[in-house]
C-alpha cells in the first residue's frame, strides 16, 4: 500500500512538472491570447457596446453612445457586438451563444456587421419581434446603409409592434422587385449623375423657354403682318393688329380671267369715292396720287414698309425675355441645391484620432509583450499548439521577426494597405524587425523587412504558396512555420535595408465627402441642355407647321366652309362676326398665294368674292376693318370668303348659299318653299336652295343686329336689312352678290 501511493504521487508530480513547464513555454511571461468569446464578453461586461476598431471609417468606436442611446428603446437589456462580417464566420448566433455563456447576463444579444444585422438572440428576457425586425430591417433597407443606421431601423420595427406585418410585407417587396430598396446614401456616382441633369435643366430649360416664346411672340406678329408671300398682281398688304390680309394694289388694274377691274365712281383728288348714299369707296377708286395710293405713298406697293415680312424679332424687347430667362436659369440652380442636398455619402459620423489609431495601439501592445500576436475579434486562424510552436521558432532565430495575424478590410484605419499597417507599427515599435502580417481569413501572408540584414531579393523570390494560398494549400499556421524557415535560410546583407514609403491613405472625412453639384459633369450638362433645347425648339417649331399646314389644307378644302363643323350661329354677335371675317379673310387670301395652281375660273370667282368682301368691311384699304361696318356687311364678307375658298377647290360648287343661313355656307340642294301670305299664294311656291342639314329640316333663319355700334337691340331677319346680303333670301347666286357689291359701292 506504501509503495502503490508512492509511485502514484511520483507520477503526478511529473505529469504536473510538464505541464508547468509546456505552459512555462507556450506563454513566456504572458498568458495565452483569450478565445474570442472570451475576449468578446469580456468587452461587454465593461460596456453593453462594443464596436470593433477594424471599422473606424465605417463605424467610429466614438458612435457606441448612439447605439447605446437606442439600445434604451427597446426596454430591456441589451448587448450589441459590431465587427467585421467575416469575424463571426458562418454561425453567428454560435457566437452569440458564446458570449451569454461566457458573460451570463439576460437580455438580447445583436451581432452587426458591415453588411448588416447577422444575429439576434434573446436570453432570459421577452421581446416580440426581435427575429421579424431582424428581416424586415434585412428586406427594408439597401446595401449601403451603414451599421448604425440598421440598428436604428432594427430598434424602430421592433417597437412599432408591427415587425411580422413589415417583415411579411418587406420580403414579398423584394420578391417583386429584385433590385430591392433604393439607395440610403448618395455616392460619387450618383453625384455626378445629379450634377449633369442639373446643367441640363439649367441651361435646356431657359432656352427652351425663350425659344419657344420668341416663336410664338414672332409667328403672332407674322399674323399680325399677314405680309408672307406676294399674290398676283402684288404683295399682300400688311395687316395691323386686328387687320385682314387684303391685295395691296386693289386700285389697280388686275387681270383675273380676263376681266379688269378699276377705279370707278367719283374718286376725289384724294382717293375717296362716295356712292350710293354715302358708302365708302373701294379700294380701286384709291389708286390717285393720295396718301394711300398705289405710287410713292406711304403704304403703296413702291414705299410700303415691311413688304417682305415684319423682319427679325426687336432687340429691345428680345432683353426683357433673355432677363427671364437667366431668372429662371438661376431659380433651377437654387432649386437644384436644396433637393440635391447631400455632402456625404455616409451616416455623418465623422472618426477621432482615437479611432484611427485604437488598433494600431492594440496590436502594438500585444508585439510588445509576445512577438506572436493573433486577432481576439477574429475567429482563431491558430490553435494553442500552433502558436506555442511558433514561438519557439520566433525565438530561436537570429533575425528579429514579429508576427500580427490580424485581419485587413477597406475600412480600417490604412484603407486595406497592408504596407501602411506594417509601417505604422514599426513606427511604434521603433526597433529594426522583419514583420510578417497573416490575415486569418484570406490566409494571405506579407512581409515587410524594416532594417534588418535579410537579403530581400531572397525574401522576394520566396515560393508563392507561403502569400498566396490556395484551396489545396496546408493552413496558415503550417505555412508560418515554412515561412520561418525559410527566413532561418535567408543569406545575411550588408546593410539593413528600409522600403519604400507607402502613400498616405485617404482622408476618412474628405473619402465621404461628395464634390459640389457645380462640378464634375456640370459643364458637360450645360452643353448638353442647350442642345436639347435646340432639339426640342426644333421639334416645337415643326409640329407647328404640321398643324398649320394641316389647318390650312382643310379650310382650303372643297365644301369645308359650308360643312357641319364651320361655325353657323342663328344670332352672332358683332364681336364673333369681326372675329371669323378676319379669320375667313386671311385664310381666303392664303389659299390664293399659290396662284399658278389654281384655274382661270377658280382664280376668276376666288378674286372677286375677295374684292367684293373687302369693298364690305375694308373700304379704307388699310389692312383692317372698319370700325362702323355693320353686322350685315359683315356676315355678308363672311359668306364671301367662304365662297371664295370653296371655288379654289370646286368653282361650281360655289353658286349658291343656304337661303335659311347663308353662314351655313354652300347649298347642293333646293326646296320648295311657299311664299309667306294666304290663299292662292301657297300655290307659287318658290325653289330656293338649302344647305344638307336644312334640306332635311328647315333651320332657323338668321338675324342680325341693324347697327353693329348698338351694344343692345332686336335681331332682325337678315333678309330685311338693307344691303348686298339680303339678296340671298331670295336664292342669289354668288356671282350676282359679288356684282351687287361692286355696284353697291360704285365699282365696276
């Protein structure tokens, strides 16, 4: 029994012996690097948030106070973790459940990365929804939403109590619409996106605006002119505000079909004419040496101002409008700045210098003490075996050599440049040393000689699977050790040798910060607006002669001034009848510019419903119509007009006019209508023509006002008011209402 407790005690001695020094040996000095949930727990017992300082360009550690700030709304404990999405590695609820059994304290445990929320869990406490506002924050939000911002979207599904509905909702959304949400943030690109529609609309709006407005103010003085083309015999004369477009040299002798037309009548020395009680002359009795003649006075054919067109836009009032225009170029800038109003493309948080240096300092520190320092945020690239045996290595060569295995992402203080990280450390250590970083996720192996007698062409030329692994590669802590190796090989320098100096990483503030909207693509923008506004006026202007052009062909067609849709009121007033005499007139006198297209005999019956319309409502042959022409004279040129056009298309189509309403336009018809009276005067019915829709049934007749200066009074049938048109109630033909005029006013 002695004996047997003897040796028992003896092996347990040695065996505790060897452990002592196998501890001795794998932590000389320090004790082992803590498992990451250990580590992990260990920062959360200090504060509920922790923020990873591998993120300070993306998520500053100096933010945990916002986090925390919305931790407090959800009402229970909670313990929010932020890393690298590639520290969880593929089970981060695993994690998680590390954490609590390391830490032991309830509440909801959130794991955040860069791209998102990884994992919720609850422990010991009750919040509904916690998972469903998990997913719809997943479904909600887009891809660049920082950490934060998810957080805070997190924590508001969750206390609107509806987190199921949204996450239902959010993820048949993005069933539908596989580009998901739209962006949170404005990136570079899409700065330089906004900054070339803002020149486009600086610029093509104005213009365009200005363009079409100086088109339209130039066509209504055009109008206004009526002075396009020359017709035969002469140019039109132009027409004032309100005027007609009548032949400017209607005194004079003009050859239509073989007749001649000519002053008549008792023409004074001025070139006015009276006849028939006092009526105006015609404009052919003016042909004298007056001051309306036809020779070298002021609007005769020789001396007339403006024959050829009323010519290019006034420059006077051409500067109100480009005043306009740069008011309006200047409101669309203003406008573009307050919706284009983004000057980072992040959260707005904004890193320390604590923040920027909080890892280099931690990895600085951990070299100070080992000369093998592994990431604790990081899964363990290398178990307790590996790193013992590494440590040995690292001691026993002659070459002073570190080894960081620590992880790199754009987002950490060098911006992803291992050359930086390795610079800011031998700045810290302030030794000579070879530095080998080894990224526990890509496997990736650097060095970085800092003084030290090492050949680099040597350490150059090592064998490519020691940096670069692939999947047939052994693990990184196999690879280390090679890697020591073959430094323990490596042939002595003369001199210690000194790399070459990175460049500076980026600015994390000036990295988000986006370019001014007047920048960039803005002049691009200017050039492309003005030609699109070009473009456009174009297309404009275009459209427009279309529409005139088709306008035209239709009022120049046969029948169209007696169709259904020409205007036929039974009781026009003065206005409307001074309105559509213009109108009928001017298109009348444009339908006759193509001169050579037209027939002797249209051109013959075309001229003279003309002649006579003017003599009605133009005696002064001044391009406008007389201000005491009466509502008979008028309706009378009306019908004229209309005549005219129709025997440009069809000349015996235009002989006769609805005896009911003669503004119904050409009759094709007749009817017999029995005179009015009694007893044998029925049978003497009389065969008067009718329009289609009369011959059908009888319309009523029309009726005029005696005096167009009466602004009140009775209509009277047009048939009892004295001159040319009451001709028509008895069936006149067109041509006999044209001789009536001209003997009217005492042409002939």
């Amino acid at each position: 029994m002695r004996a047997g407790i003897v040796l028992v005690a003896g092996w347990l001695a040695v065996l505790c012996c060897t452990g002592s020094v196998h501890a001795a040996e794998a932590t000389p000095g320090a004790p082992d690097s803590p498992t990451q949930t250990a580590y992990l727990a260990e920062q959360l017992r200090k504060d509920p948030v922790y923020i990873s300082d591998q993120l300070p360009r993306e998520v500053p550690r100096s933010t945990a106070p916002d986090f925390a700030r919305e931790a407090r709304r959800l009402g229970v404990s909670t313990y929010v973790i932020v890393l690298p999405s590639s520290s969880f590695g593929a089970e981060p609820s695993a994690v998680l459940a590390g954490i609590h059994d390391r830490l032991g304290r309830k509440g909801l445990y959130v794991a955040i990365g860069d791209s998102g929320i990884d994992a919720v869990q609850t422990y010991g406490v009750s919040l509904p929804g916690a998972e469903d506002a998990s997913r719809a924050t997943l479904y909600e939000l887009a891809y660049d939403a920082t950490p934060r911002e998810v957080f805070r979207h997190f924590v508001e599904v969750v206390t609107s109590g509806h987190a199921h509905q949204r996450a239902e909702q959010a993820r048949a959304a993005s069933e539908d619409d596989p580009d998901g949400p739209p962006s949170v943030h404005t990136d570079r690109t899409d700065r330089e996106n906004q900054s070339f529609v803002t020149g486009i609309a600086v610029t093509g709006i104005p213009l365009t605006a200005l363009l079409i407005t100086v088109y339209a103010l130039q066509r209504r003085r055009v109008r206004r002119a009526a002075a396009t083309a020359k017709a035969t015999g002469g140019a039109d004369r132009p027409s004032a505000a309100g005027g007609v477009r009548v032949p400017a040299t209607r005194g004079a002798a003009k050859a239509v079909g073989g007749r001649t037309t000519a002053a008549g009548g008792k023409a004074t020395a001025h070139g006015k004419a009276t006849a028939h009680g006092g009526k105006k002359a015609a404009a052919g009795m003016k042909a004298g040496t007056g001051a309306k003649g036809t020779g070298s006075g002021k609007k005769g054919t020789g001396g007339r101002k403006g024959a050829g067109g009323p010519g290019p836009y006034p420059r006077e009032r051409l500067l109100p409008l480009l005043a306009a225009a740069a008011v309006l170029g200047g409101l669309i800038a203003i406008t573009a700045t307050q919706v284009f109003d983004d000057t980072t493309s992040g959260d707005g948080s904004r890193p320390t210098a604590a923040d920027m240096r909080a890892r280099i300092d931690r990895v600085t520190d951990g070299l100070r003490r080992d000369p093998l320092y592994t990431d604790p945020e990081s899964p363990p690239a290398l178990d307790a075996t590996e790193r013992a045996h590494l440590r040995r290595r690292l001691r026993a060569l002659d070459v002073p050599v570190v080894i960081a295995a620590v992880p790199s992402s754009t987002d950490d203080e060098s911006g992803g440049n291992r050359d930086l990280l390795a610079k800011a450390l031998h700045t810290r250590l302030g030794r000579d040393l070879l530095i080998v970083l080894a990224d526990p996720g890509s496997g990736s192996i650097d060095l970085v000689n800092y003084g030290t007698r090492v050949d680099d062409m040597y350490l150059i030329n090592r064998p490519r699977d020691l940096s670069y692994p692939q999947s047939t590669d052994p693990p990184l802590g196999h690879r280390l050790d090679q890697l020591l190796t073959y430094v323990s090989k490596s042939p002595k320098a003369k001199a210690g040798h000194m790399p070459y100096e990175p460049p500076a990483a980026d600015d994390p503030v000036e990295e988000k910060a986006l370019p001014g909207l007047f920048t960039g693509d803005f002049e691009p923008g200017l050039v492309i607006g003005t030609f699109l506004a070009g473009l456009l006026f174009g297309l404009v202007a275009a459209a427009c002669g279309i529409v005139r052009r088709i306008t035209r062909h239709r009022r120049t067609a046969t029948g169209a001034p007696g169709d259904a849709r020409s205007p036929a009121p039974t009781e026009p007033s003065t206005a409307w009848l001074r309105r559509n005499a213009r109108e009928e007139l001017d298109a009348l006198t444009a339908a006759l510019e193509p001169v050579a297209a037209l027939s002797e005999d249209s051109q013959r019956r075309a001229w003279e419903c003309l002649d006579a319309a003017a003599l009605l409502i133009d005696g002064d042959s001044d391009g406008r119509i007389d201000a005491d022409a009466t509502p008979a004279a008028l309706a009378c040129a009306i019908v004229l007009a209309r005549a005219g056009r129709t025997a440009i298309g069809e000349p015996d189509a235009a002989r006769f006019v609805c005896h009911r309403n003669p503004l119904h336009g050409v009759a094709h018809k007749r009817v017999q209508v029995p005179p009015e009276g009694g007893g044998r005067a029925r049978t003497r019915a009389r065969s008067l023509p009718v329009c289609e829709a009369c011959r059908l049934t009888l319309g009523p007749v029309l009726r005029l006002r005696p005096s167009g200066s009466a602004r009140r009074g009775a209509h009277a049938p047009y048939a009892t008011l004295p001159g040319p048109l009451a001709a028509l109630g008895d069936g006149t033909e067109i041509d006999q209402l044209t001789r009536d005029v001209r003997e009217y006013f005492g042409v002939h």
